[in-house]
C-alpha cells in the first residue's frame, strides 16, 4: 500500500524552499490544483517549477506568483499570465522557455534514466545559442538534457491504494512522464478504489512511480470560455 494523504497540505509538507518541482497540466486541463493550493498556503519559497505553462493570473501555478514563490519557471508557453510577464519583465523570475516536444522529450528522458538526447527543433533560433549541437545524416541537432525533479505533483482521475493510476482523457498530457521524472511523485486523484479494482490493461502509470495518492474534488476551470452568441 502507498502513503493515502488525508489533507493537501500533509502531502506537500515534505517539500522543502528552493526545491525543483514537476507539476502536471496543460494550461488548466490535469492540473494538480488542491497540491498547488496547499503549496500557496504553506508559502514554499525560491522554487524552481517544471510546467507546460504556469496557469493563469488567479488559478494553477499562478497563485505561486502571487507571492513569488516561483524562482525559476522552465516552461514552453507562458502568454495567459500577465504576472508572470510582469515578472520576467522586472527580473523577479528566471525563464528556461523549451519548445514543447523537447520539453515533453527531455522530462520523458529524466524518468528513463537517459542524460541527454539530440533535436532538430531549436537549431538555428536563439534557443541553440552556446549550445552543444552535432550533424547527422546532413543534419544538424541541438543537445539537449534530460530533467528530473525533487517532487512530481500530478493530477490523475483514478488511483488504486497500490498507487496504480489511470488518467482520462487529456489529463494523460505530461502527467504519466512527470510521474517517472520525479524522485518522489504525489498524485491528487479523483478516486481511489480498492487493489485489483483497476483493469491492469487500462494504468497508465504504475505504481512504482508514485509514493503518494490523495483524493480530492477540482472545480476544473478553464482559461477561456467560449460560447455561441445567441
């Protein structure tokens, strides 16, 4: 049986100021948003947070901003977070933007153990500039290195007690990679069920990826709201 949190600030307690986190989502879809409250609410200073992006000005990882707790962002969108570029702007916070695959690849890497790989994306931009790159095949490719993470806050929908999870739908983003990249991994989960409740075909990640399991309702907003004009 994994550790089963009762409350969200119990289970981002261990986490310490100046810590690199990995925290799920993709703009506001399977984000982790009870752990990032807890976060705020136990004020974690001068952390370094690996994210698609980093929410928006009052929801996710932007009631972090709210009180500079992020030090460092590496992210590979930020444009619906006028605090952040606030931030940037003032010299308050340090980016790392990645493009979006080398992102996805480079946490995918941490969780495999594999240090460094080559990409074409980024040859030629100024993301390349001081950089290590190597031709192949006629083509030129970037270096880029693999990420890891002192803790992994992840969203799922279930969990058995195991700590065995199945995402659903587009929750499935960067949720299972940051689950492998993180030295401890706690997922906030819709349900948690019983052992042997979960088809074994159906997990996503398994449960030797995950330390911790807290259950926990989301209000699952979204950054923009579009409706037909009557």
């Amino acid at each position: 049986m994994k550790k089963i949190y009762t409350s969200f600030d119990e289970a981002v307690a261990h986490i310490e100021d100046g810590m690199t986190l990995m925290v799920g989502g993709f703009g506001l879809v399977g984000i982790p948003e009870n752990l990032i409250k807890a976060l705020k609410e136990q004020k974690m200073t001068d952390l370094t947070v690996i994210s698609n992006n980093c929410g928006v000005d009052d929801w996710g990882l932007g009631l972090l901003l709210q009180d500079k707790q992020i030090k460092k962002m590496i992210s590979s969108y930020v444009g619906e977070n006028k605090e952040f570029e606030k931030q940037v702007l003032n010299g308050e916070l340090e980016v790392d933007l990645v493009p979006q695959g080398s992102l996805a690849e480079k946490i995918r890497a941490g969780g495999a153990g594999i240090p460094a790989f080559y990409t074409p994306a980024g040859v030629g931009t100024p993301i390349a500039e001081g950089r290590e790159t190597r031709e192949f095949n006629g083509r030129e490719y970037l270096l880029e290195e693999a990420l890891v993470a002192d803790v992994s806050l992840i969203r799922a929908w279930k969990a058995d007690k195991m700590g065995n999870l199945v995402f659903r739908k587009t929750a499935q983003n960067f949720n299972p990679m940051m689950a492998a990249a993180g030295k401890v991994t706690i997922a906030e989960v819709e349900e948690i069920v019983e052992v042997g409740e979960l088809d074994p075909n159906e997990i996503h990640t398994p449960s030797i990826y995950v330390q911790g399991i807290i259950q926990g309702d989301q209000e699952k907003r979204i950054e923009r709201l579009t409706v037909k004009e009557a």
